[in-house]
C-alpha cells in the first residue's frame, strides 16, 4: 500500500521548509518514515513476505542516508525531524 493521497499531503505540509517544498530531506524522511512503518505492520502479519522485507531493509537504508547527510549538512534540522518522528539517534 503506498502512502494516501491525503496522508502525503499533510507529512508534506507539516515538514517543508518552504511553500513549494517537495524534495527536502525532511520531507524525504517523513514519507520514508510512514512508508516503513507501514511496512513494519504488515510484517506482524506477514512473516513470510521476504520480497518486501527487502525493500523494507532498502528504505532503512536510504533513511538512514538522509539522515546522515541532514546531520552533516544541518544539525538544527536533523534534530527537528528525529524529534518529531520519534527517531531514535
């Protein structure tokens, strides 16, 4: 199941940084987040769905990328986005 419509535009709306902002790294790491928390769910039903456990394993990856670079680049940012999705680093 990919992210709603609705869904996308709210994580889109609350982690801009300006009003066209679509591609920032926080906005990158909020779909991220709610694309593998999803996937986390349907992993407690689904053991043996090992195809999307590698994507899910691909998306930790590219999170944890942009992460990363957030808080090589901007560590102010990168402390607002873990603090709001609850990340733990």
């Amino acid at each position: 199941m990919p992210v709603y419509k609705e869904k996308t535009a709210e994580l889109v709306q609350k982690f801009r940084t300006h009003e066209k902002d679509t591609g920032s790294p926080e906005v990158q790491v909020a779909l991220i987040t709610e694309r593998i928390t999803y996937l986390t769910e349907h992993f407690k039903t689904n053991a043996k769905d090992h195809h999307s456990r590698r994507g899910l394993m691909m998306l930790v990856s590219k999170r944890r990328g942009l992460l990363a670079y957030l808080k090589k680049t901007n560590l102010d940012r990168y402390r607002k986005v873990t603090a709001a999705l609850g990340l733990r680093k």
